[in-house]
C-alpha cells in the first residue's frame, strides 16, 4: 500500500487503526488502513457488513478521531468535524418540518452563505438531480429515491471538494438505484469532485469509480485494490456489457466471497 | 398534502358523534336518576336545576371563572418557560440532569395538596400561591417532554449538522428544539389540565375567590346545584385550555399533526373505533 503523504492527494490516510472500548469488550473496527484518493477521483469501497466501512468515512469526515495513524484531508490533518466536506448517509436524514428546497438550504444557513447565491445553486442542483417540481413538498411527500437526492443536493450545495457517500441507495429499489448511479456519474463528471462510496453493490462500485477498495473482515485490511479500466463517459447498459466490467465485478465477488468464507 | 378523503367538516362529525352519543347519554342517566327519585335531589341535583343555575348566576360565576383561569394561564405559562430551560439545561449538560433529576423527582411525588397551606402561610391569599401550585403541577410534565424530544433528535442528523459548521445554537435552533417541539406540545397539554388542578387546589386550601372557592362554599351551604354548575365550569376551562393547545400545535407543526390526523383528534378519537 502506497503510504505516501502527498500534497497532491485529496485524501490521504496513513496507517489508521480504530479500536472501539465499551464495558464489554474492546473491538478493533480499523487496523493499520492506508489509502490515498487524488483529486477528482472516484473511491468505492466495499466489504463485509460491519468491517469498519462507516468508520472509515467518519475518520475521514473528522467525526471520529483515530486511535492511532493520521488522516489528511485536502492537504490539511483532520482533527476534528470538518466542514469542507459533504457527507451522504445511508438514511437521507431530512428535516421533516422542512420543504425539499429548505432541506438543501439548511447547509447554506448552517454555514451562513449567502442566500442569494445559495438559492441559485439549490435551483440548480434541483433541476440536476431531477426534484423540479417537488422543491415546496414535505419530505414525507417524496418517494425514498427522491428523498436521497434530496440529500445529495444538501451535500452539495457548497460545493466540496470531497464527497462522502455511505450506502446512499442501499435503501432504493434496483431500478431508482440504477437511475441514481447514472445521476451521480453525471453529477461527478460535471463537478469533479472527489469521492469516497461506500456501499454494498459490486456493480454501482465498479460502474461509479475509478477504483475500488476491498476491504476484508473486521479489523479492516485493505485486501485489494482494482484499477477500473473503463472509460470517463459511461453509458449504463454500455458499461454493464463491456469485458473489463465484467472482469472487475467478478474479482470483487471473488474476493468478498473469499474474506467471508461463503466461497 | 393529504390524500384525498372527503370533506374535512364530515370527518370531524363522524368522529364527534360519538362522544357526543356519550355525554347525551350520561346526561339523560343523570336526568333519570334524579326524577326518579333514586337519588335524594339535595344530593344529586338534576341536570335542568344545575343549568338553570348556571344562566342565573352566570355574572357571579364568570368573576371566580376568570380568577382561577388567570390563575391557570400564569401557572402554566411560569411552568412552561421554567420546564423548556430546565430540560435544555439537563440535556447540555450531564451534571445539571444528575443533579436536577433527583429534586425534580422529589418535588412531584410529594403531593401538592399536602404542601400548598404552607404558600398560604407565606404568602397570603392572593393569587400567588394558586400560581404556585399550578406550576409546581404543570412543571414535570413539561420538562420530562422537552428532555424526551431534544434526545430524540436522529443522531446523524446531529452529525451532518457538525460537518455543516453551524455551531450549537444554530444546530439548536434549526434542528434540536424544532425537532422536539411534538413532544413539547404533549407536554404542554397535559401540564395545562394540571395546572387548571393546581390552581384550584390552591383556592381549596385559602382563598376568597375563584371555583375552587365557590366549590367549597357552595359544599359549606349543601347548595350542591351550585357545586355541580362549579365542576362543570372547572371541566370547560380545562377543556378549552386543552383544545387551544391543540389548535396552536397544529398551526405550529402542520407537518406533524398532517400525519397524526386532523383536528381535535387527540380528544375526541378516543371516542371512535
Ligand atoms: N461507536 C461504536 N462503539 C463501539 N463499536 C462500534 C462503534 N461504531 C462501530 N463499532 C463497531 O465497529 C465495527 C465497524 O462498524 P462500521 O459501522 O464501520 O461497519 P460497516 O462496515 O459500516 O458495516 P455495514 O456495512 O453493516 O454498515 C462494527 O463491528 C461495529 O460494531
Ligand atoms: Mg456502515
């Protein structure tokens, strides 16, 4: 594993171990992981369910702080929640006194941007993402896919440089996960941002990154890393019938099969 | 937006009828045990002398109506203020909940009525001890309510709120209190039937005005017409106090009672299926 503290990465995390201590017992969620994202590009990571996937994110966020090793976040060691990021979490996470629109606004006011330009942006992001129409419906109103793009556009709305996703479509049907993984593809493609996925899907890690991170059973390894060989523009159904497509998901099932043992 | 479902007048009329079905019922059991003569009328008055009552003396009554009413409103009002700060103190800060609990605890097993003589004893007989009372009885549910909501703010959202950078007052004012308002609301609705209780038994232990008042007197003089027309005063002003809440919360979180269900549902469905 490259270990190199580049001030060219995005994301640099060097050596990081988490070790849990509850009255029980102590669990290492996170041992010794080292992982270095350039900017622009796009992370998945997958892995067993409970190796350390959402922690490994909330290291990089500055929410949780490592027992030992550093991370680096656009040049700058994180020591606490940092607000340079944005961050996608698995349950969309709305208030749901507010309208879709003032969901997404919510990150401008928590910042204290100005609302002109802020309202400008999420008018922007809402036609994007596809929410024209629903900007003024409660976030009861809206379908779960609806609702993560709603979250999306919160995350987004100041314009980070990097991009945290933990399983953000892990609730969605096959069919709106499909149409968010091509959403998001354009959104990345258009913003250039830098992002770290986390999520349970070998086909959205491939099909979404440029490279994916096999991570083994808690503690968390790195196992493997796959360079995607697959071209910056990706149709879906294209991309879904190439050679390399196939190549590289059926490593990751290898893989996954092998670290928990269902092989 | 709700789904589509009829007219909104029908539906509260479909779920009044019933416990109206109930009152008119219990009035006609009143009204019979009365002219049968089951029941002595000088203990029982019927329902026609009690109301009857109730539109001779109604100036009489509505002086002592507004006193214990005043008396509530401040009551509640005091507790109210007091309960929010005191759970917004115990939830930012672990040593103020450890510390506060055990008082809190103390302060609402120990039974008003036993403990109000002594604000007469202090302070008189003015309103000030009826007030006293009333917030001592609407204060623990209000606090314990505003604690439940602000802890029950969805933990990631809390996480999300840190990597936005808006500071906690912001994060408390966007998201925490607004988030436990629901609870408040809860809250709020049961202190203010307390405190309706407080305020009258704080007219029971001295005093020379307001229902409390007039219940006691009337029970000197065995003028139980006047005692029932005093209960059934004291039972709207709670009532009314209840509703207005109710009516406020909907108005203040349409997007929370939109999914509880419309209009005085929290009183009335009781009465339905
Ligand atoms: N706050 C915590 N206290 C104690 N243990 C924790 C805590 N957070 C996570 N863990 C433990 O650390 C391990 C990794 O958790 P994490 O949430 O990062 O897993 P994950 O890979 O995201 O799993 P999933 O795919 O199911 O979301 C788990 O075994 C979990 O029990
Ligand atoms: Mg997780």
């Amino acid at each position: 594993m490259s270990t190199t503290l580049g001030t060219t990465s995005a994301v640099a995390i060097n050596d990081v171990s988490v070790r849990f201590r509850s009255k029980r017992a102590e669990t290492t969620a996170i041992e010794q992981v080292s992982l270095d994202v350039a900017p622009g590009e796009f992370v998945s990571i997958v892995g067993p369910s409970g190796c350390g996937k959402s922690t490994l994110l909330k290291l990089v966020s500055g929410l949780l702080r490592p027992s030992s090793g550093s991370v680096t976040l656009l040049g700058e060691q994180v020591r606490g929640p940092r607000h340079d990021i944005g961050f996608v979490f698995q349950r969309a996470a709305l208030l749901e006194w507010r309208s879709a629109r003032r969901n997404i606004l919510l990150q401008a006011e928590m910042r204290g941007m100005s609302s002109a330009e802020a309202g400008r942006r999420a008018d922007e992001l809402i036609e994007m993402t596809g929410l024209t129409g629903f900007e003024n419906a409660l976030p009861h109103e809206l379908s779960g896919g609806m609702q993560q793009r709603v979250a999306l556009c919160r995350a987004l709305l100041h314009q980070p440089r990097v991009l945290l996703m933990d399983e953000p479509f892990g609730a969605l049907d096959a069919l709106t996960r499909e149409q968010m993984n091509v959403e998001l593809h354009r959104v990345w493609r258009e913003t250039g941002t830098t992002v770290l996925l986390v999520t349970h899907s070998i086909a959205e890690s491939v099909y979404l990154a440029n490279r994916v991170i096999v991570l083994t059973q808690r503690p968390a390894l790195v196992k493997e890393v796959i360079d995607v060989e697959l071209p910056g523009e990706r149709d879906y159904s294209a991309t879904m019938a190439r050679p390399e497509f196939a190549a590289a998901t059926a490593r990751i099932r290898d893989l996954l099969g092998a670290v928990t043992g269902h092989d | 937006m709700k789904p589509v479902s009829g007219d909104r007048w029908r539906g509260v009329a479909e779920r009044s009828w019933r416990p109206a079905a109930l009152l008119a019922a219990c009035l006609v059991i009143w009204h019979l045990i009365t002219v049968t003569g089951l029941v002595e009328a000088y203990l029982v008055p019927s329902p026609a002398r009690t109301f009857d009552l109730l539109v001779d003396k109604w100036s009489y009554l509505w002086g002592h109506t507004w006193v214990t009413t005043y008396e509530t409103i401040l009551g509640f009002v005091i507790a109210g203020v007091l309960g929010v700060l005191v759970a917004v103190a115990m939830v930012y800060s672990r040593t103020v909940e450890s510390t506060a609990y055990p008082i809190l605890l103390f302060a609402q097993v120990i039974p008003k009525i036993a403990i109000a003589p002594l604000f007469v004893v202090w302070l008189g007989f003015g309103f000030e001890p009826k007030v006293i009372v009333a917030v001592l009885m609407a204060f623990f549910p209000v606090v314990i309510s505003t604690v439940t909501g602000l802890k029950s703010v969805d933990a990631e959202m809390l996480e999300l709120a840190a990597t936005m950078g808006g500071g906690p007052v912001k994060t408390f004012v966007k998201i925490r209190f607004p988030a436990a308002l629901p609870h408040l609301f809860a809250g709020l609705k049961v202190a203010v039937t307390l405190a309706v209780t407080g305020a009258v038994v704080g007219e029971f232990v001295g005093s020379n005005e307001g229902l409390g008042y007039v219940i006691l007197q009337a029970n000197g003089n065995m003028d139980t017409p006047m005692l029932f027309a005093g209960l059934i005063v004291i039972s709207v002003v709670g009532i009314l106090l209840f509703l207005l809440l109710d009516l406020a919360e909907q108005l203040m979180l349409p997007w929370h009672s939109s999914r509880r269900g419309a209009a005085v549902t929290t009183l009335l469905a009781k009465g339905g299926t």
